[in-house]
C-alpha cells in the first residue's frame, strides 16, 4: 500500500483526476471528457479510466491507494456513496452507486461528496480563501453550483446546501436544467448557454459558435469555444456571455444580501475562462444589488482545474483522520486499563490514570472507576473501531 491518495471532480463536460502524497504534491494527473450519452454507468467507467490513468502515472495501481475521494453533482450522500439527481450527466436523473461501483473498480475505499462544496473547501484551507473565515464558492461551468464556508467550517444544512445556481431570479423566465423557471443557471449555465445559442441559430440568428465546435471536434460548447467564438467577435456568443454575467452578479449578490461573507470565489470551467476578463462587468452587476455599502472580496479560485480533485481527496483523508482518532483512544485507554491491572495486582490499591473518558466519569461523580467498568469501555471503543472500518472498506 503507498502513501497516495486519488481524487476524482467529475464535470459535467470533464473528469479531472489526480494523485497526490500525503505532503500535498500533485504525483499525477490524467483528465477525460465526460460522457455526453448513455447513463450513470458510462460516466463511472470513464471517471475509472481517468484515475487509473492518473495513478499509472503516479507509478502506482489503483488498488495500492489509500483511498479515492470523488466530486460529485447532484445529491451525493455522503454515507452511501449514493448519487442522484445529478441531471447536468447523461441519464442521471434517478440514483446510482457510484461509490460502491467504483470501490469494485479501484480495489480500495471510496468517498463521496459533493463537488463544488469540496472544491470550495480546497479554495479555503490551501487556496483563494484561505485568509477569510467566511465564503461562498460560485463555481461557473455546466451549472452553476456554489459551496459555503462559515465560521471557518462548511456548511451543509440539511445536506446540500449553496444551490446557488438554484436561486430564482426571475420569476417564470428561462427553463432551467432542472425543470423549473428563472434560476440563475438557466442564464448562466453552460449546457443552458448552449441549448439558447442551438435555439437562437434554428430561429435565424447568425453564430459560429458551432461550426467552430465542429472545427475543433468538440462534443459540446466548451469553454474554450466560447472564449473563441468571442475572440471572432461573434454577436450571439457576446450576447449570451453578457446575459450569463448579468445573471451570475444578480445571484450572487442576493447572496451576499443574506450571508454577508467575507469573500466570493470564483471558479469553474467558464470561470477560469471569463472570470479575470470580466470581473469588473461582474462586479458592476453586483453592486446594482447588494444592500451593504462595502463589497466582499471576488477573487479567482487558485486551485484551478485541479481544486475539484484536490478537494475530493480530503473527503477520503477526512474519514481516515476519524477512524485514526477513533483506533488512538482505544490504544490510550487499553493501555491505561493493562497499567490499572498491573499496579494493582503487584500493589492492592486502585490507580486510575488520565485515560480519554477521566472527563465522563468526572460528571458522574466517579472519581476512581473500576477495573471491569474499565474494561467494558475498552470493548465498546472496540467495537466502535471495527464499525468504523467496516465503513470505510
């Protein structure tokens, strides 16, 4: 077993993969177009290739890993590697073991969570936010998704919050992806963007934003296209990059109205692409509409492509430093109990060291527990390490 770690951030237009040591050091890398027909399936098995190819690079196979942490859209529970509604993938309205699917691939433990609130929390702890304590991730690619840092610690809800990209702003306007009307990702979205431009040029609106998708044999408007097809001056893609900005400042900005962070991260495929070129049309749109008369920080994510599967790595590590915690004070308080024994025994008098539970036992007014009460927390200790790693393999 080496001492490297996979991560996986699965796009809605690529599969960035990379493995990386416990110093943090990116040992290798691989990318793949995300599948754009077929269903869940389809899309485990390139995000399977893409890590097996990035570990190849590594020097490594698969099953060596530590373990693999995934980034997944949709609603990605955590405790079941299940993944649903992930509906920016081909097929993928509906559930899918995508952690399970890949353990059986990969030949070690696999972890999931959601992607842009694992990209955010790689921004905070080794990126563009790592000196605020307060954050929103707007994470500009095929949707629109956002991740929440507060009070130094993320937040989740009930389990997905920051649909940023969900926040209505208008009323009964554009479709969105997700069926319902005026979210900002109908605007800003790229695979929304795309479906505005083929609707437009069936209308009679000049673009070459496809024939350029051809050129360069694309399956979809990437953003490389786009930045292109603006480069070329096209009206259309100019047009509808506008309309996206107009959305994203407007969104954002009802965000900060009601969390007052201390800095907006940008990122994401289009907002790699576009953020630097129009941060000031951004920040315009967003000053229209925030209530504070002091604006957070807007920085670009610093992670780039790689923030996703960096981030995703920490969710295995994360579930590694629990069980290591869990298997310490287990060690701690056998040994108490075996030094308790044998003090005893050569002595006749009871000692009670500082074990992990002292503080417990304190409440209950028990200043010396007895061996055999000693005992049974070991056993229970026990039983909580195995159940730990029962779940993480």
């Amino acid at each position: 077993m080496s001492d490297l770690r996979g991560g996986i951030d699965l796009g809605g237009t690529k599969i960035q993969t990379a493995v990386i040591d416990t110093e943090g050091e990116v040992k290798g890398e691989a990318r793949r177009p995300t599948p754009t027909e077929g269903g869940p399936a389809d899309v485990a098995k390139a995000m399977a290739e893409a890590l097996v190819e990035a570990a190849g690079a590594a020097g490594v196979e698969s099953g060596e890993l530590q373990g693999v942490g995934v980034g997944s859209p949709g609603d990605a529970d955590e405790k079941t590697g299940v993944v649903s509604g992930a509906r920016n993938l081909p097929g993928w309205d509906g559930s899918f073991p995508l952690g399970e699917t890949l353990k059986k691939e990969f030949g070690t433990a696999v972890r999931i969570g959601n992607d842009v609130q694992v990209a955010t929390e790689a921004e905070f702890h080794l990126g563009a936010g790592k000196d605020f304590d307060s954050l929103i991730g707007v994470f500009w690619g095929t949707g629109v998704g956002g991740g929440l840092i507060l009070g130094g610690k993320p937040w989740l809800g009930r389990g997905a919050a920051g649909e940023i990209g969900h926040m209505v702003i208008k009323r009964g306007g554009a479709k969105c992806p997700c069926g319902r009307r005026g979210c900002m990702e109908a605007y800003a979205g790229r695979a929304a963007m795309e479906a505005e431009a083929r609707r437009r040029q069936e209308d009679g609106q000049k673009t070459d934003l496809f024939k350029l998708m051809e050129k360069h044999e694309k399956p979809r408007l990437t953003s490389s296209i786009w930045g292109r097809a603006i480069d070329h001056g096209d009206k259309l893609a100019i047009e509808l990059v506008d309309r996206a900005i107009e959305a994203l400042g407007t969104g954002i900005a009802s965000a900060i109205n009601l969390l007052d962070p201390e800095a907006i991260i940008i990122g994401g495929g289009l907002g790699l692409r576009f953020g630097e070129r129009y941060m000031d049309q951004l920040l315009e749109e967003m000053r229209k509409h925030v209530f504070f008369e002091t604006m957070p920080a807007v920085k670009m994510a610093a992670l780039g492509d790689l923030g996703g599967a960096i981030g995703a790595v920490a969710v295995a590590t994360k579930h590694e430093i629990v069980l290591g915690i869990v298997g310490g004070l287990f060690v701690l308080e056998t040994i108490s109990v075996i030094v308790q024994v044998l003090v005893f025994k050569r002595t006749g008098k009871r000692v009670f060291l500082m074990a992990p539970v002292h503080h417990h036992f304190e409440k209950l007014g028990w200043s010396e527990p007895t061996v055999v009460i000693r005992f049974w927390i070991v056993a229970v200790m026990l039983a909580m390490l195995g159940l730990a790693t029962l779940k993480l393999r």
